[in-house]
C-alpha cells in the first residue's frame, strides 16, 4: 500500500495544497468584510438565521461575528505555513493540521453563499481532504491516496472535455478560441495578444484542449512513465491556461493533482504504513469508491451538469468549465453622480474590464470574488438578484468595507447622490488600434442596466 518511488510527487501536492488553502484563507480575510461581513452585501447571521447546520456544516453555526471570522481566518493563514514544514511532524500532527485546515475552509465555503459557488472551491476542499491522508516524509506515501488524487485529477479534466463536447457547437467546430479569450471572465495581461493568434493556430489550441481533456486522463492510470508523461501534457496545459486567463487557483490546483501521477526518484528514506494508518486509508478508499458513483453518473448521463457538490462536504464533485462561449462581451460599468446636473463619474474594480486604457491586470491565483460576480451579472440580472441592490446601497453610504473591494472610488470626500449602472459592449482593440491610441479594450454603450437610483429610491 506504499509508492516510496512517489516521494515526491507527495512532496509536490502537499506544499501545492498548502500554498493554495493560504490563497484562499488570505482571500477570505481580505474581502469578507464587504461580501460576507455583518455590513457585507450578503450578510453570513442573515444566512445562518435561515440555513440549518445539517444544509451547510460550518463552526460558525455556533458563533459569529467579524472579529471570529477574521480569528478563523488567521488561524488558517497560520495552518498553511505550517502545512509547508509539516513533513518534519510526526503522523499524528499531520493529521490533526490537516484536518484542522480542511474543516476551517469548509466552515467558510459553506457559508459564503453566492461569492463561493465557484468549482475550484469544491476542489481545493477536496484536495486537500486526501492530502490530510498523504502523510509525513516518515513514511512513504499511501498509493491509495495517490490513486485518489489521480482520479480527482480525472474527473477535472474528463468532466471538462466532456462538458464541452456536449455543449457549445462552437467547441466541436474548433472555433471556441475565436471569442474565448475576449469574452472569458477575467482577461489576463496576455489574453489580448493570445485573442488576435491566427485563426488556424486556435483551431490547433481547441484540439489539443480535446486531447488533453479526453485523451489525455485515461493515460494517467497506464504505467510509468506513460502516467508521467501525461502529466506533464496536463502541466503544460494548465501552464497555457495561466498565462491567457485569470482563472483565480483552477490551474494551480490542477497542476497539483498532475504531479501525483509523475513517478520520481525517492528523496530519503521513507518507512512503511503503520497498520492502524493503512486500515484508515482503506476506509477512505471505500468512502470514496462509493461517493464516485454521483460524479460518474453524472459524466455519463445525458444531461451533465457542471461544478456540482452532491453532499455539503464538498467530496465527490463534479467538474467542467466553459460548456458554453459567449460571442459578445459586455460589461457592466458603476457610475455615479454627485448631484442631479453633475457629471458621472465612473467607479473602477480590481480585476474586470473598466477603462479602455488600462491593461488587463494579472490577479490569478488569487480570486477577486466581486469582480467574478460582475461578469456574471453583465450575463443576466438575474445573477445579482441577492447582493446587487445592496451594493448599489453600500456605493450611495460609501461603505468603507465595500469600497475596499473596488480599485477606485471617485468620490472619495462624500457619498454621491445618484448611482447608475450602464451595459456596454467591449472587445478587444486591434494591433492598429491600439498603437493609435494606447487603448486595449473598444467599448460601445448598449443601454441602461440599473437606471439612476438614490438612497430614497431604495428605501
């Protein structure tokens, strides 16, 4: 039940993990005040006076306030540091950090409502679930939790191809790339240059996206160094992924789980399984044999659904990303008014498309959650329908703590007294656009979105 030949690879997920459960507990400590807070869009005691602890397990059922929510999180900006030396402690101390860091970040997704509904949530939970089952440099890593990881790393990647396939025909006609760059979430620094790729080269990049997905994960159980090398294919492609997209710690954690397929020379020695270790992690291969049959039905049935939990412990997902494209980006832009004859004036945020000059910045892997919520708001109103109005509130207060979300406030001395929100159109300015004038996105007003509001609309 030992893979000593996997001593790194073991060394790899577990640091990976712990790297990425501090990328979200620094999120958390970051943004929860204006998502989450007691002031926040969508307040964490209004959920939990509606939400019993058996629908969404977490420890803030049996007390909340900012100050614990905070505590929680430093605790768990602690854990992930100490997670990185944890191959010097002993069997047990693994267990118990570990363990501590995956129940922390549960209590959390599991009230975080609507900004924490992403996949790559359910994924690091799960992730980091089997890495409590990896264990020290004591011993040698459990070949079962390896197999685990691989399977998960299976369901990321097979669930994604498929999902695609079977969704926008734009996928099977190898043009996904032609609007894919400029109309995902969040456009990278690169994403402009990688839009304007000669057509025959995203066509390449869509198939080889349907090898890597399809093909690919059934290699990843065939014997070295095969599994190896298809890990590597998964690296690399992640490593594109990265580069033209801001996909918050998706493409981290997927190259994480591919090191767990990737046989490597044993680093030191590395002792066996102790019995009462071993009986464990049988168990949790049972445990999990059983909860594959959701994730796996779902792959094959007809009807796939994509980023799905089927328990509220975030174990057993299902995965898939972009089974649809969008054709056209629009994009909804804040303004507000200090007065009825005044000029608006236009609010900025961190991450999405705002002014036509500025760059698309670089933010993954860290995940700004409002940013994410906007692009989807820009899809349907519907998508806005729980914090929306009240961020339209916040802005007209000047709400400190959601000001803190947004890049720019341009009224930084008094609240306004109008907020709108209009829908523009962007796409990405060519290569003689922008040597003209700087700009790297075109913009077109298309109509009002939210039309000017005061605070004596709202109430």
């Amino acid at each position: 039940m030992a893979a000593p030949d996997y001593w790194a690879a073991r060394f790899a997920v577990a640091h990976l993990v712990a790297i990425t459960y501090l990328l979200g507990f620094v999120s958390a400590l970051r943004q929860f005040r204006g998502l989450l807070g007691e002031r926040g869009l969508t307040p964490i005691p209004r959920f939990l006076a509606h939400v019993p602890f058996r629908t969404s397990p977490s420890l803030f059922h049996l007390h909340y306030s900012d100050r614990f929510f905070a505590g929680v999180c430093w605790v768990g900006v602690l854990g992930s540091v100490l997670a990185l030396f944890a191959d010097l402690a002993p069997l047990w101390a693994w267990l118990v950090l570990w363990t501590v860091l995956w129940a922390l970040y549960l209590s959390i997704v599991n009230v975080g409502q609507v900004w924490y509904s992403f996949g790559w949530e359910s994924l690091l939970l799960e992730a980091g679930f089997l890495a409590i089952f990896l264990g020290p440099a004591e011993i040698a890593p459990p070949t079962l939790v390896l197999w685990l990881l691989t399977w998960l790393l299976f369901r990321v990647e097979f669930g994604a191809g498929l999902i695609k396939m079977r969704g926008d025909a734009c996928w099977r006609d190898l043009t996904a790339l032609y609007y894919h760059h400029e109309t995902q979430p969040m456009p990278g620094p690169l994403s402009r240059w990688f839009h304007w790729l000669p057509r025959p080269l995203h066509k390449t990049e869509v198939l080889a996206n349907h090898f890597t997905q399809l093909v690919v994960p059934f290699l990843l159980f065939a014997p070295q160094p095969v599994a190896s090398a298809a890990g590597l294919v998964v690296v690399a492609t992640q490593g594109w992924l990265m580069l033209s997209g801001n996909f918050a710690w998706l493409n981290l954690l997927t190259i994480t789980l591919a090191f767990s397929a990737m046989s490597l020379p044993r680093a030191g020695p590395a002792a066996g399984l102790p019995p009462w270790f071993a009986a464990l992690v049988l168990v949790l291969a049972v445990v999990f044999a059983v909860l594959s049959y959701w994730p796996v039905r779902n792959m094959l049935g007809k009807r796939q659904v994509m980023n799905r939990s089927f328990n509220k412990l975030h174990l057993g997902n299902t995965y898939g990303a972009f089974g649809s494209i969008t054709r056209t980006r629009y994009e909804v832009v804040v303004q507000g008014a200090a007065d009825v004859d005044a000029e608006w004036r236009e609010y900025g945020f961190k991450g999405k498309p705002g002014a036509p000059n500025r760059r698309p910045p670089q933010v993954a892997p860290y995940h700004l959650r409002l940013d994410w919520l906007m692009w989807f708001l820009a899809l349907s109103p519907t998508y806005g329908r729980t914090w929306l109005p009240a961020l339209v509130e916040a802005l007209l207060r000047n709400d400190d703590q959601v000001l803190r979300l947004l890049r720019h406030n341009p009224f930084p001395d008094r609240p306004p007294l109008l907020i709108r929100a209009d829908l523009y159109r962007y796409r990405f300015a060519t290569r003689a656009e922008h040597r003209e004038t700087g700009a790297f996105w075109i913009r077109n007003r298309v109509g009002d979105f939210v039309p000017p509001l005061t605070l004596d609309d709202l109430v």
